[in-house]
C-alpha cells in the first residue's frame, strides 16, 4: 500500500516538475523567437514584453507556475480531477513548444 501512495505522489510531483519545465521552455523558446524578429502570440506576455522588457515574461511565468501549483495543490484534495486539468495543460504547452520551435527552424 505504501508503494503505490509513492508512486501516486511521484506521479503528481512529476506533473508539476513538467508543468514548469514546459513553462521554462516555452519562455525560452520565445525570447530565440523574438530575437530572431518573431513575435509572441500570447496577449498579455507580448503587452509585458512591449512595456516592461524580456524580464517580466519570465516573472511573468513564474509568478503562473508558482500560482497554479499553489491552487493545485490547495484543491486537489478536494478534487482530485485537477490534476487532469495538468496533465492537459503539459500536453498543450508541449505543443507551443515544438510550434515555437518549428518557426524558430523555418526562419
């Protein structure tokens, strides 16, 4: 029984370590883009970046990582269907990040 609450810990923590690589990767992959003349596609990181610099995209996404592990981690005991919510959010931040790094190739 206590093999399988690790491995179910293990699980989540992993999912939330991803949920902020991804992030990671998508900030970087953004900052090539825009320095190679792309530009960001998402509405609030682009107003950031015009008003406040490269910076605040990244306190940008770390202030969202940090805040949906946070209601993460806060509701799921209650409803453990979040943690879908997660899984599903790394799949599509795993496909902006290969989107952004197909247009970083095709420039």
């Amino acid at each position: 029984m206590m093999i399988r609450w690790r491995q179910y810990l293990t699980v989540r923590v992993m999912a939330l370590l991803l949920f902020a690589a991804l992030n990671l990767l998508d900030a970087i992959s953004t900052q090539l883009a825009i320095t190679s003349g792309l530009h960001e596609g998402n509405l609030l990181p682009s107003l950031l970046l015009a008003r406040c610099g490269l910076w605040s995209m990244y306190a940008f996404k770390a202030a969202s990582v940090i805040g949906v592990a946070l209601v993460v981690l806060y509701v799921s005991p209650r409803f453990s269907r979040v943690w879908y919510g997660i899984h599903v959010s790394n799949l599509i931040l795993a496909a902006v990040v290969a989107v952004n790094l197909a247009q970083l190739l095709a420039t």
